[in-house]
C-alpha cells in the first residue's frame, strides 16, 4: 500500500492556505508538525463531553476522562512496545521528560566526580538539564564529537566511557543535520559498561519504528506536537527498576499516597513523577495521533518521508554553491543547507515571503553550528503529507533568492 | 533636518516601491553598501545576539552629538541597520530619546521588531536609547 497524500493532506486544512497570497509551503515539521482533523475532534469531544478531573472524582466524567486517559497509556506502551504500561509517564514534552530523568536520576545516582556523556550534535534540551545536573553534584559532562559528515564518532564510545560514567543521553536523529545514530551500537557499548542511556526521540517518534524493547534503551523521550499530536504533551519511558528507586521530580496532587506533616509518602509509578491535574485533554489528543499514524501505517510514512528526502536532495544539489549540513547513509526527516554567502536570516526572510516556511539559525544546536563554524542553517522539514511539487518549489524560490544576493 | 524629517525622507523613498522584492533589494543594496564595522568594535561589548542574527552597535559622542556605528551579519538585518543609523546619527542625546522609529512600521518592514524575528534589531534600538541616556547622564 502506498499513501494517497491527496486525501491525507484533506485531513489537514491548515495546509491548503494562502499566506502572502500565494499557497503556502510548509517545511518546517520539524519544529512543529501540523494536527489532523481526529485529533482536534478528540480533544473537541473532552470539552464538550467529559471535561472532568482524571484520577479525582467519582462522577461520571471524571471515570470517562480517567479512562480515556489511561487508555492512552495503553495506545503508547503499544506504540513504543514498552514491556509495561507503568513504564510510559506523560509529561509536557522531550524537555520535560529529559529535565525529570537529569534531576532524579541524578538525586539517586549521580554524585561528585561522576561523569553524564552526551553527544556533540545534541538539541540544547539534551545539554543543559545535564549541565544543571552537573553542577549541582560536581559532576561532568562529557561529549561524543561527530565528523565533518555528521556521523556521531561512535568508535571513541569506549574511550569516553569511564568506571565514573552514570549515563549516556544521546538523540535518535538530529534536529538540525537530521542524522540518524546507530543507537543500537551505541546502548550495547554503554550497557557493557552498565551505563544506562537515555535516548531523545523526538524527531524519531513519527520517522521510524521506535520499539523500546527491542533497542533496550533505558529511557526514551518525545514530544506530542512533533508527531502530529498538540502541544504540550510528551512522554518518558523509562525502565521501571530505575525509575522505582528515583525520587519524585515534582510534588503536588496525584503523586502522592499519604500526605500529612510528618511526612508524605509517593505514589506508585507512573503516577509517582505525575504531579498535578495532567494535560489530559492534550493526553487524549495524543492518543488521537497514534491513531492516525497507526491508520496511515508507519511503514507507509517511512518509505514517503525517505522518497522526499531522497527527492529534496537531488533537487537541491542542483544549487550553485549549496552546502549540506549531515551527508551520513542514514538521514531522516531534514534537509540544512546554506548557499553561498547568504545568511540563513535573509534566506529564510525571502523564503517565507514566498510562502515557504522553513527554519532557520542554530536550531537550538549551538555546537552543530560551532562545529562548522557558521551561523545557522537554513532547515527543510518534511512529513509525510508533504508532496514533491513543494520541493520543487523550495528550490526554485532558493534560486530566486540567490539571484537577488 | 529634524529626525521626524529623515524618517519622512525615508517613507518617501520606500513609497516608490510596490513590489516587496524591490523593497528587500533596496535594503540588500543598502546593507551592501553600509561601511563595515571596524574590528575592533567587533567586541562582546557591542554585539547583539539574536537567536537568528547579530547585531554590533557602538556609540561615540562628541559635542553634543552621538555618532553610532553599527552591522550585522544578515544582510536585510544590516540594511534596516543603516536606516536606523540614518535616522539616529549626528542627533542629540534628547533627539533620540524621544524618537519613536516610527518609519519602520511605515515602510511595512515592522515584522523585523518583532521579538520572535530574534534577530537583535528590536535589542539594537533599545541599545541606541540606553547610549542615549548615559550620554546625556555623564555630559549634563
């Protein structure tokens, strides 16, 4: 089966606008992807049908909006195929979920001298919480370095991990060269050192089959909004023996069993790190977007986005003076580029002028940019509703802006 | 000249455009054409960092008058740099304090102030007011 993009792109109105007058182009999925209509209307159905407090009432839309919610518990420990369903936590996105495992992760087993590894090409989400953590304990960050292609130097692993490394947080695929890592080898060099990995999902949740399981990552994390869901809503999985002897990462309604001034005790997990009325309409909604990418089938998605992006690329060499920014075998989801001279503020500016909405500068990826020593890139998207007749587009607007410059 | 008249000045000029890619080559020519910022004005001192481009802007008094100098790395960012500095240069302290920079949003390129834009020109004028004020501090 392959996908009818023409009745996929009818499930998505926001894409047949006109911006500036022209029909607008949108490239920039990897910032944020678009919502379709059964997502909307699932969260449409919460406001106006069972709009109750999960986990809080014994009224009847309370029971409906808990059970919606769990439900969608159950929809993403099938998505990820996690072993169980205490093991999936909601949260409000990858940057929470990486902000949690980097404060109780590090309360429990970080302390002076330990050394956390991350990778150069990581979002700034993937670096900073480690950074925090790394103060507060006297602990330091270490970095895996990537080539001039992009590709993570995977062989300096062993080298880099020491009898003092607590954890290994490396992204899937990058934000901003959309490189994809070979997580597999790189969780079997760290688990050989009982380093525990976290990997950073989010622009690999909608890209490829993320099976939990079967890389046997010890956290994973991603975000609703980049895989068609809304905004404010992402998930951690985490094993449940590391996740049992953390700390809660936040207090307040729901995490707790007793509470009194003597002292409280914690709920059992997930609800442990659930602090506080959850996102449930945005939970429910996400859930929606698991449906529909089930619907559409992920191996459908995965050969469009690749033929897009096989498509982006050839059309784009053509370019006098381009300049790619990740060129390794395995790329997924992004293409960043420069031409010539031209800032990737002025190329974005003429871009979106011409009704193309693309993303530019550092890509909260400062190193990637340091590495290669420029400002910024210019990054194109893709999802799989997106058609070529847009690339195609892309690059005659690229060109035009060239011979303004 | 009063500033209210240079930023008139500058209407004018952008009035003859009806098209928007004549506008932006215009501030293309103009960003081309404003003189580089020497490097040692090229300090941490003077940079403004944006989240898509930066901006270096420094001030020199000198009889009652401040002169800015100023670039950025963008070139459409570097010609609204050299319109702002058209404006502002050879102004007094209290010229500028109590200019409103209104002829941006008239030449239609107000996008460009926007905070999201994050491209350092919104923190560049506020930059050019805060020289303002001290100058007129330090010199009565």
């Amino acid at each position: 089966m392959s996908l009818d993009i023409e009745s996929i792109r009818k499930d998505f109105p926001i894409l047949e606008q006109q911006v500036y007058g022209k029909p607008y182009i949108y490239l920039d999925n990897a910032a944020t992807s678009q919502t379709p209509l059964n997502v909307l209307k699932a969260m449409n159905d919460v406001y106006n049908g069972y709009n109750g407090n999960p986990h809080r009432g014994a009224h009847y839309m309370s029971n409906k909006t808990t059970a919606e919610y769990e439900k969608v518990r159950d929809k993403v420990k099938l998505f990820i195929n996690a072993p169980t369903r205490e093991e999936v936590i909601f949260t409000k996105g990858t940057t929470e979920s990486i902000n949690l495992v980097a404060y109780s992760f590090g309360e429990a087993f970080v302390n002076e001298g330990d050394e956390i590894l991350v990778s150069e090409m990581e979002h700034h989400s993937n670096i900073v919480p480690w950074q925090l953590l790394c103060n507060r304990k006297k602990a330091n960050l270490k970095v895996i370095p990537f080539d001039d292609k992009g590709r993570l130097k995977v062989e300096e692993i062993p080298a880099l991990l020491s009898s003092r490394t607590r954890l290994l947080a490396v992204t899937m695929v990058s934000n901003a060269m959309g490189v994809v890592n070979p997580v597999e080898e790189i969780i079997d060099m760290a688990h050989s050192k009982n380093v525990p990995v976290l990997l950073d999902a989010a622009q690999a949740i909608h890209h490829m089959k993320v099976d939990v399981e079967k890389l046997g990552c010890d956290f994973m994390v991603f975000s609703g909004h980049k895989m068609y869901g809304p905004t404010g809503v992402g998930c951690l999985f985490g094993k449940k023996e590391l996740l049992d002897k953390m700390p809660p990462f936040m207090g307040g309604g729901e995490m707790i069993e007793k509470v009194s001034f003597s002292g409280t005790t914690f709920n059992q997990l997930p609800y442990k790190f659930e602090a506080g009325t959850p996102n449930f309409t945005e939970v429910i909604g996400l859930g929606a977007a698991i449906d529909y990418l089930n619907g559409i089938g992920i191996n459908n998605v995965i050969a469009w986005e690749h033929e897009l992006l096989d498509y982006a690329r050839k059309q784009l060499s053509g370019i006098k003076n381009i300049r790619f920014f990740g060129e390794t075998e395995h790329q997924s989801g992004v293409i960043s580029f420069l031409v010539g001279n031209i800032h990737p503020y002025d190329m974005g500016m003429f871009l979106d002028k011409m009704g193309i909405a693309v993303r530019t500068g550092h890509h909260c990826a400062e190193p990637v940019m340091d590495h290669f020593g420029i400002p910024g890139t210019v990054r194109a998207s893709f999802a799989f509703y997106n058609i070529k007749e847009e690339i195609d587009k892309l690059t005659d607007a690229v060109k035009k802006v060239m011979s303004m410059f | 000249m009063t500033i209210d008249e240079v930023q008139q000045g500058i209407i004018n000029e952008f009035s003859a455009f009806d098209d928007w890619m004549d506008k932006y080559a215009y501030l293309i020519e103009l960003g081309n054409e404003l003189p580089p910022l020497d490097e040692k004005y090229k300090t941490d001192q003077n940079i403004i960092r944006g989240c898509q481009s930066q901006v270096w802007i420094n001030a020199e008094y000198s009889e009652g008058k401040i002169e800015y100098r100023g670039e950025s790395d963008a070139l459409i960012v570097k010609g609204l740099v050299s319109l702002v500095l058209r404006v502002v240069n050879g102004r007094t302290p209290d010229e500028i304090i109590n200019a409103d920079f209104q002829f941006i949003d008239a030449i239609g390129l107000k996008e460009h102030l926007s905070p999201t834009r994050s491209n350092g020109l919104l923190a560049m004028i506020k930059q050019i007011k805060l020289y303002a004020v001290a100058f007129k501090k330090i010199n009565g």
